[in-house]
C-alpha cells in the first residue's frame, strides 16, 4: 500500500469519526435527539461500575463510548487494560486472530477495546478497495508437515493378523472433516448431557465464569430434533448407528453440523421425524420450507432468518437419514454417499481412507470400551490450520465483533432514551456508536452489509449473518485476502510447523459410559521428532507395571506415580555422572562412593516413583493437583530428552508446606536398599557436625533415628533449620517400599497398611496393584475427611465468585428494560441478556437472579451482590456441582507408551 493511499485512508477513518460527533451534538442541539432517561448511563458511573465488573464487554463498550465526547478514549481503553491485566499484547495491540484455541469471546472484547480506540489503526477495510493489495488464497501453501505412512502401517498390521471393521456411517463422510460414531442415540446423548453438565460446573471452577453456551440445545433446536425422555427410547428402537461430522470445530461462533442416522425401521423412524420438521416449520412464523434435489436426491428444508432453525433432511437409502443445519455441507456428505459430485467427480469417504483404516485396528469397531468414537483425520486437522479456513475465519471474527457492538450500541439507546433504534445511522447521531457501522473501517471485511434486526436489538450482515448464529465457514471461504492478511497466515503458519516438527497426528478419542463411571481413551501415535514426546518417551518408557502396587493408607487423597525408564535413564553416561557427583559432594566419609550408589539404583530400589498427598487440613487453599498438572507438562532436554529434575523435588517441597506429603519407591533387594541406608547414616550424621553460618540466617542440619510404632524398625530423620524454621523429612524401609515423608506419622501408617496387606496375602486375598501404564494419577475422594471441608468451602467460594460476575451484564440489560417502560421481569432480563451476550448466565447454586427496587440492579437470591456479598459453606447439595461431588466416587488418568503410540485413559468413577 502506498503512503498517500494511507493517509488517505487514515484521514477519511479520522473524518467519519469525527464527523459523528460533530452530526451528534448538531441533532442534540436542533432537538432531534429524545431526552434521556432517569436509567442513563454517565462516563463516572460506568467507570464506577468497571471497577466492579473490568471483564464486562458490554461495560467496556458503554464507557469507551462514553469517553469520545470528553476525548478520554485512550485514558479509559488503558484503564480498561490495567484493570483486565492485558499489558501482554503487542505493542500494535493486534489480537491474535490465528490462535488455535482463543474463545469467540475473549476475541470480541480484544477486538471492540482495538476498534474504539482514538488511534485505532483499522483492522479491516473493503476487500474490493483498489488500494489494497490481494492475494488470491489458492496460491497460500498449509502445513507442510508430512503425513504418517499410513500404507505401510496398515500392511504391517495385517501381516499382526489385525484387520480394520469399519461402521457403514464412516463410509458416508467426507476424509477432511471430523467423524463422531455413537452405537446409540442414548449415547450420544448421555455424552452430550456429561460434556454440558462438566463444562458448565466443574470446569467453570478453574474459570470462574458462570456462564453456558448451550451448544448441544442450540444445535438441536437449529435441526428440528427433539430429545425429550419420551422419544429416547423410540430412538433406541429404530435407530443402529448415529454420527455427525462437520468442516470445522467453531460450534460458538457457527458451524455446519451434519447428523447421519443408520436406520432399523426406516418407515416408522421417517414418521417421526418428518413429524419433528414440521412442528419446527409452525414454531416460527417466519420459518419457511422449501424442496429441492441434490444429485438426484430429494431433500426437504425448514429455515428461519436467524438461522436458529436452519434444518435440511434427506434420505439418500432406505436406512440413511441424513439432517444438515447448512445445505452446502449436505451437498459434501451425499456426494460421498453417492459417490459423485455434480462434475460426476468421486468424493473420497473417510471410512475408505487407510488411516482411519490403521486407527480401526488399534481402536477396534465393537471394543467392549468403545460406546462413542471422536475422529479428528490428518486431513481434517490440515484444514483448520489450513490459509483458507483460518482466513475466512479471522474475517468472519472481524465482522462478529461489528455485530455484538451494534448490539451493545442498541442496548445503550434503549437504556439513554428509552426506546430502541430506528437505524445504524440513529446510533452514531444518538453518540451510541463511534460511527455509522457498515461505512469505512466499521465495514464488514468481506463488503457485507450491515443492518439492525427487525426488533431493533442485534444486527444482522448480509454476508455473516447473525451473531448468535454466524454463516459457517464452508459457505463464505474467501478466495482472496490482503497482503498483510496473507502474511500474519504465514507467521502463523511457521510458529505451528516448528511446533510439530515432523509427523501430523489425528486425534482419536473413544468414550465409555456407563451407571458406574465415564471413560476417555486417546491415542497419540510417535511424533520422532517432537522434544516432548521423545522426552516423555525415553524418560517412562520400558515395560509397564502395575502402578498402585505399595501399601495405601486409608488418609491418601491423590497419588501420582510414574515408571520411570531406568534403564535409559541411568544408561545415559552424562546423566549418572552427574547424579553420582551431586550424591558425592554430600559424603564426608566417602562411604557412599558411585559403585555403591549405581548398585542401589540399579539393584536395590524398583522403577517406580510416586509422590503422594495426605488427608489433612490445608495451611491455604492451593491448587495442588492443577500445579502437579503444570509440573508434569515441563520437560527439558537432558541428552536427548528426559524429565525435569527439578519436578518431584520441587512438587514435594511446595505440596509439603500444605498437607502431610510422602515419596515412596517400590524395593526390589531390601538388603541392599538396608546396607545402602546403613552407610548413608554416618554421611548424614557427618553432615549434621556442619552448620553452615554466614548472614542473618544460620542453616543448621540434623539427623538422628526414631522407633517405628509396633516394630523394632528406625525411621531416620534429616531437617534442615533456616532461622527459626524447620523442615524435616523422615525415611524408612518399610516392607516392599522405601518411604520419604514430611511427617513422621504417615511412615506409621505406612507400616500399618504393609502389615495389613500381608495378612490379606496370607489368606489368599486378591491384592488390587492398580492399573498397568508408565505414568498415573488417582484421586481418592473416599479419603476426603479433614480436607474436605475446605475443598467444599473453595467450590462455594467459586460458585460465588463466578455468580457475581454474571450480575453486572444482568444489571446492565435491566436499566435497558427499565428505561423502555417495559415490564422488567427477571425473566425478560435473563432472556434479553443471553441474547446480548451470546451466552446463558446461571448462578452454580440455583439461586434466583431478582430485579432491585431501583430498576438498575440484580442481586442472587443466594450470593447477594457484589457490594454485599454472602457466602455459603459449601455448595447447596441440590445444585449440579453438589449433586456432581455426591456421584464423584474417583478419577484415575493413565499414561502409557506402546509401540502403536501414547495411550490416555481417562476413568471417572461413579457412585
């Protein structure tokens, strides 16, 4: 772009804002503009109510809009950065719109914060402006990553005897789009109900937001299907199979969904479901239905505007339904059905591909622990990483934001003037947006147009659709960008190729359900060269063992235990010797010379390490398992990958401050582990003749040995004194087990549940050793006596926090239906919100949103306000977190690398 087609653009950007300000204060001046409402909003008070609320977008918008008469827009988009914490980003503040995993949400409020700024540079423009430079999106190379050699993997498992069964509902989808196989509608729905019911409540702990995107209701709605208890068991009656795919993961935003239904009776099943389609078609007055064929095929549509019905059913063979919200995305899956394309073209179905032909011979078709299958294909994964839907994407976030600030700019008329508005023209003369939205850099990046919603509240583009419901991707690819577009896709592109280095995986994921637990299992196949996973690989790697093997005392609450590869470990000359050495150092007697210790290591203790977490009550509130999480995901490369070692260290120093903690270790020759801490002894006790002084705090060092309770066995005890504080570690042998423990009664109890055990293996009993992998997690809920009040005392204070969070949007819609004359029932509110917003707000403890005298506040009926906040103990036993920690019997997560790559289980247990 040239320099005086810049300025030019600049300048005209500088005209159209500046120029709504002056058409503003003229109409206010000549009358034109209604007078405000008691309900009206000053800069000081939403600034005020900022303070409360910084993450509120809506707030955000209402006092940036505030701000332009005054010229205070950069002050309050920085105080707005300041309080939100966002000094992070660039320097040019340009949001990362290639971010794999970033939420529509946090997007738009980046986005909106950028667009209202005084000196905010324009991240769009006209896609037909002559001055921009494009580039034709064909010519932009994806991931250049190679491919798996699935040919030769696939013969390889042959010649093993493993042949693939693949289900005749994968024969019926397009290779580059995801594929989720259920043997059931009972399964699917059961899955849908866990993944709803988990993210809302359980997830919403470690994001504090109290809020639910409804997806599965939404998407059910949009294609004329209903779930209700009645019809579940007619479903189970006539239906075999049940899948959906679609191009891409952007369910928030828009996607095409796409359902196929394997058919027992087609006939009564058609009934039904024609049934659905037609009460769909009268639920709206404005849905219309429409015929037509695709390849000769009928098909049958009932659509609404807004897309919230947008259902297109076919029936390509008597035992295939098929139901689409998009029909593009129909014409791909009967096309593969068909085997053909309008050009007579054959469409390549996933089911015939031979990677997902491998992955069914490593996760085979009617497993016992297969209920559903989550496919994501090498081809799928190219595709949303891909220049064309990563770029039609980033536009169509672009516009997205355009339509939630008209939004947010119609809420804010309502609430100044007490009526809605007429036109995009009226909020920019009203000074209820920075300017006319559709005109200059407020113009939709693809030249859609953009006009308010027949009731006045949202807004709608030509191109892009509506917000709640945008157009999918599939429908509206680009085939050109700008210059600059093309080259953040390449940035973009170059960060993701390093990352994965050399092999593009899928990702399959099978799912168990069942009364009793839920089940996830995923496999990540070898990636050579990737450090983490060759990290992984070398430093857990060798044959599996049992992993809950040692003694359990009836006060172990979490363990984490991993089967270190000792043999790669210690075969690593760089890595021995400089554990010998650190191990030397501390001898004064050169007792412990490196033969002795190489000798334990290799003969004495087991493979096995396991750092475990006692029942007791928390110092503070400190998410453990969340830090383990952290801890675990951090390797570094120790010739040629490995462990950190600073992990188990570190995880047992930190978690010991908190609650009782120990290390245990499986021995494999006691009376060389015996002779080992024999001579271990006098170094310990040599050390101890050695305070360290210097400064104004002495470490001093101890050692000396205990009696262990009931047997003539010692447990030694090392501390170290910093000041007035000591941190002491007691050890023993106890059994089958070397045991290293922040407090000496853990090591009693340790004995107790050794002798214990011995007695159940004298008379026959079966010892359960967990299960068999290179790395576990267990959380023993069963155990939760001391801690569990102060783990039910931080849910509740998580319910609280996240339910006080949705009442500044709540409050913020009620001064609007206030200001209107409108009846403000909490009900209109909460509905008027969830629209706004894009999103459903809900209190986690069921309390009730109410309506303050005062016609601006909502309070909960349970937490209070955010001025007067109240508390509960512990969450109410009939809200979905209390009625989830009442089944929540377990979680066990496992580790294990085979030859055909990493599996992952993941098992929650159900009472």
């Amino acid at each position: 772009m040239s320099r005086s087609s810049l300025f030019v653009g600049l300048a005209a950007g500088v005209f159209l804002f500046g120029g709504a300000e002056v058409r503003a204060d003229q109409k206010a001046a000549a009358g034109k503009t209604p007078p405000k409402t008691a309900q009206a909003w000053t800069l000081d008070e939403a600034l005020s109510q900022i303070t409360l609320n910084p993450d509120n977008v809506y707030l955000q918008y209402v006092a940036l809009q505030l701000a332009r008469p005054e010229k205070r827009v950069n002050e309050v988009a920085g105080r707005i950065e300041r309080l939100t914490r966002q000094r992070g980003r660039p320097a040019d503040r340009q949001v990362d719109l290639f971010a794999l995993f970033t939420g529509a949400l946090a997007v738009q409020e980046s986005l909106q914060l950028d667009t209202m700024r005084a000196d905010a540079p324009g991240l769009t423009g006209h896609i037909g402006d002559p001055a921009r430079e494009t580039v034709p999106v064909a010519e932009l190379k994806g991931p250049t990553i190679k491919s798996h050699p699935w040919g030769k993997m696939l013969a390889a498992q042959a010649v093993a005897g493993k042949k693939p069964e693949v289900s005749p509902l994968a024969m019926c989808v397009p290779d580059d789009q995801y594929f989720a196989l259920f043997h059931s509608i009972g399964k699917l729905l059961e899955a849908a109900e866990v993944g709803d019911l988990w993210g809302a409540h359980v997830l919403s702990q470690a994001s504090g937001s109290a809020k639910t995107q409804r997806t599965s209701d939404r998407l059910k709605t949009q294609l004329a299907i209903q779930t209700d208890p009645i019809t579940r068991p007619f479903y189970d009656m006539v239906v075999d199979e049940v899948a959906f795919t679609g191009s891409d993961l952007y369910f928030r935003e828009g996607t095409d969904v796409t359902m196929l239904f394997a058919l027992k009776q087609p006939k009564v099943f058609k009934v039904r479901m024609d049934g659905f389609l037609a009460a769909a078609e009268k639920s709206r007055p404005d849905a219309v239905r429409s015929t037509g064929k695709i390849l000769g095929i009928d098909y049958v549509a009932v659509t609404s505007p807004d897309r919230a019905i947008h259902a297109f059913s076919a029936y390509p063979r008597p035992d295939l339904h098929v139901r689409s919200n998009s029909k593009a995305a129909l014409e791909r899956v009967l096309s593969v059905v068909a085997g053909r394309t309008g050009d007579q073209q054959a469409s390549k179905p996933l089911g015939a591909s031979t990677e997902f032909k491998y992955i069914r011979t490593i996760m085979p078709r009617g497993a016992k622990e297969e209920d559903g299958l989550i496919y994501l294909s090498d081809p799928f994964i190219r595709r949303i990483v891909g220049p064309e839907l990563k770029l039609t994407e980033r536009r169509r976030m672009l516009c997205y934001n355009h339509l939630r600030m008209i939004g947010h700019a119609a809420m804010l008329y309502r609430t100044q003037f007490g009526k809605r508005p007429e036109s995009l023209e009226q909020l920019a003369e009203s000074g209820c947006s920075p300017a006319v939205f559709g005109r200059g850099k407020l113009s939709c990046p693809c030249g859609g147009t953009y006009k308010l919603s027949a009731d006045g509240t949202s807004a709608v583009c030509s191109h892009h659709g509506h917000a709640g419901e945008l157009v999918p991707c599939s429908e509206i690819s680009v085939g050109r960008v700008t210059k600059k577009e093309a080259e953040q896709y390449n940035e973009f592109l170059e960060g993701y190729n390093q990352y994965w280095r050399t092999y593009f995986d899928p990702i399959a994921v099978r799912l168990q359900l069942t009364p009793k637990q839920y089940s996830a299992e995923t496999i990540i196949l070898p990636l050579l060269d990737n450090s983490i996973y060759t990290g992984m690989a070398m430093s857990l790697g060798g044959e599996t063992e049992p992993l809950d093997g040692l003694p359990v005392p009836k006060r172990n609450i979490f363990s984490m235990v991993v089967r270190l590869n000792k043999e790669g470990l210690l075969g690593n000359e760089k890595m021995l010797h400089g554990l010998l050495d650190g191990l030397n150092r501390a001898s004064f007697d050169r007792q412990l010379d490196a033969a002795t210790i190489e000798q334990v290591l290799r003969r004495g203790v087991g493979n096995q390490l396991g750092l475990h977490i006692y029942d007791a009550s928390p110092m503070f509130d400190f998410n453990l398992t969340g830090f383990l999480g952290d801890l675990t995901g951090r390797f570094r490369s120790v010739g040629g990958g490995g462990l950190s070692g600073e992990m188990i260290p570190i995880s047992f120093l930190v978690a010991s401050l908190n609650t009782p903690v120990y290390l245990a270790v499986p021995v494999d020759d006691p009376q060389l582990v015996d002779k080992f801490l024999n001579k271990l002894d006098a170094t310990l006790a040599g050390l101890a003749r050695h305070p360290q002084r210097g400064g104004w705090l002495n470490l001093d060092h101890d050692f000396y040995k205990v009696p262990l309770e009931g047997s003539d066995a010692r447990v030694r005890c090392y501390s170290v004194r910093f000041g007035p504080v000591k941190w002491r570690l007691f050890f023993a042998r106890i059994g089958d087990g070397l045991y290293v423990a922040s407090k000496r009664f853990i090591l009693d109890d340790l004995a107790a549940a050794q002798k214990e055990r011995s007695q159940a293996a004298a008379r026959g009993e079966k010892i359960d050793r967990g299960p068999s992998a290179h790395a576990m997690v267990r959380v023993r809920p069963e155990h939760w006596n001391k801690v569990l009040p102060t783990f039910r005392l931080g849910w509740a204070e998580s319910s609280r926090q996240s339910c006080l969070d949705n009442l500044g949007s709540l409050s913020n819609v009620a001064r609007a239906v206030t200001a209107s004359g409108k009846q403000a029932t909490p009900e209109v509110i909460h509905r008027q919100a969830d629209l706004l917003h894009g999103v459903h707000f809900f209190c986690p403890d069921g309390g009730r949103y109410e309506l303050g005298p005062d016609g601006k506040q909502i309070t909960c009926s349970v937490h209070g306000s955010a001025l007067a906040p109240r508390q509960q103990a512990a969450p109410a036993a009939e809200s979905p977190m209390g009625r989830l920690m009442q089944q929540f019997a377990g979680l066990t997560a496992t580790l294990t690398f085979l030859e055909d790559g990493l599996h992952a289980v993941v098992t929650i247990d159900r009472k």
